[in-house]
C-alpha cells in the first residue's frame, strides 16, 4: 500500500515538474526523429556538442518511470554503443558489466553517466570548452563529458564532481 502511494506521488511530483516538457521522455515518433537527427548530426563535419549530448541523454535513460525495472546499460551499449561511445570506453564498460555479472565487486557501484544509483533527471546541458559539455541533474549534480572528435564525436570519459574520472575507475585493479 504504501509503495502504491509512493508511486503515485512520484508520478503527481514528475507531471508537476515536467509539465509541458516531455522532450525528456521520447515517445516512439519523436524518438525516431532524434535517431535520423542524431545520425544526420554525426554526419557533419561540424557537430553541436551540446545537442549530441542531450542526444545522447535523451537515448540512454536507465529509469522506466513509474515501473520497477531498469533500461539496462549492456542493452543500450549493445544497440547504440558505436555511436555515442569511444571503443575503449565501451569495451571498459562492458568489461566491468561482465565482471558485475560473474558475480564479483567491480570497479561501477552507480550508472556511470549519471554518477548515481538513484532515479535523477537531466535538467540541463552546456558546452564548457570544444571537447566537454557540462551536464546537470535535477539533483544538483554535475558532470563534465568528455568528447573525441577526431573522426565523428563521441563520448571518450565522465569527470565526476570529485575529480574522478569513469575510465579510472574502469581500469582500477580490485
């Protein structure tokens, strides 16, 4: 009962906070829109960093709201790996999603692009130099995204408010 209840007042607090911008939760039209979007955008010689970012973020959104389960991150980087992420963090990743799997403690305790094990919302996004766009939550957190574009942008690493960094942490020994 009283997950029931939590649940409706975490879906009344998401429409009150969200009213008229659903952008943030594609329905499958406009999600087909942002992939021939983001497609044409990688395209061009010249790519806007922030709304490949935003992109990116609108794409991978590891939280169904209002259900129990999750968007798992191995799925996303099996479907869209190649076009958001360098090999060598993809490969980082999916390394330590299957030591995760074998059952052991690895280097991830949170969602890497989220810094966060909770349900957090992206609020904003903004270009801090030619190869980073900071990246805001509705939490008050920050992280700063690394990108290489020598070929066609893509994310090469997290920075984390305390200086960390996700390739880092995904090379650390246990």
């Amino acid at each position: 009962m009283l997950t029931d209840i939590k649940k409706i007042l975490y879906i009344i607090f998401l429409t009150f906070f969200c009213f008229g911008c659903d952008s943030k939760y594609p329905t499958q039209e406009s999600k087909a829109k942002s992939d021939s979007v983001s497609k044409e955008s990688r395209s061009q010689k010249k790519v806007d960093l922030v709304s490949f970012v935003l992109n990116f973020y609108k794409i991978y959104f590891p939280y169904n709201l209002g259900q129990d389960s999750e968007n798992k991150l191995s799925d996303f980087l099996s479907k869209n790996g190649d076009e958001f992420l360098t090999n060598n963090l993809k490969s980082l990743i999916l390394d330590d999603i299957k030591c995760t799997e074998e059952g052991y403690v690895c280097n991830l305790d949170m969602d890497p692009f989220y810094n966060s094990q909770d349900k957090i919302i992206l609020s904003n996004a903004l270009k801090e130099s030619d190869r980073s766009v900071d990246v805001l939550f509705d939490n008050k957190s920050k992280l700063k995204i690394l990108l290489d574009c020598s070929d066609k942008c893509l994310i090469s690493n997290v920075i984390y408010p305390d200086g960390s960094n996700l390739e880092e942490k995904l090379k650390q020994k246990n």
